[in-house]
C-alpha cells in the first residue's frame, strides 16, 4: 500500500504534529521521542518546531534543517483522530 499525500501539517502543543491526508484522514503524531538525539535536538525549541512544512509535493515533512521522519512512519504510528 502506498502512503497518501500530506494536504497540510501543523505543529501543535506537547510536540505534535497533526497531519492531513489526501483521504482526509487526520492523523497526531507524537515527535517527542525522536528529539532526544543531536540530529534532532534543535526540535527542542518550540519556535523552531513550528517551521514543520510539507516536502515533495505531499510525500513527507521536513524542519527547516533538514531534520525530518519517514511518511511510513508518520502515517504508520500516526494516531488517528476525528475533527
């Protein structure tokens, strides 16, 4: 199965990021595990945690950095909600 587009992203409190499919499903994804190590540790400041935009025309997300996480993995352990 292939991973849907990303219409939008949004970064929201606790280290969130809420991700809008293509299929309109909406997914929350929890980025605090990852921003433990160097590579990811500059996703500790809130300000910059926000810059989180849509790459690729919908196949993934990115920091202004380059920091990012895999779209199955986003989508994968992505919980889904209802809005």
């Amino acid at each position: 199965m292939s991973i849907p587009k990303i219409i939008s992203v949004e970064a929201i409190k606790d280290y969130k990021i809420k991700l809008n499919y293509e299929t309109g499903e909406i997914k929350l994804f929890d980025v605090l595990p990852y921003i433990s190590g160097a590579w990811y540790e500059e996703l500790n400041n809130y300000s910059y945690f926000k810059t989180v935009h849509i790459i690729l025309n919908g196949k993934g997300i990115e920091w202004e950095h380059g920091q990012d996480i895999a779209p199955h993995e986003l989508y994968d352990m992505g919980v889904s909600i209802a809005e």
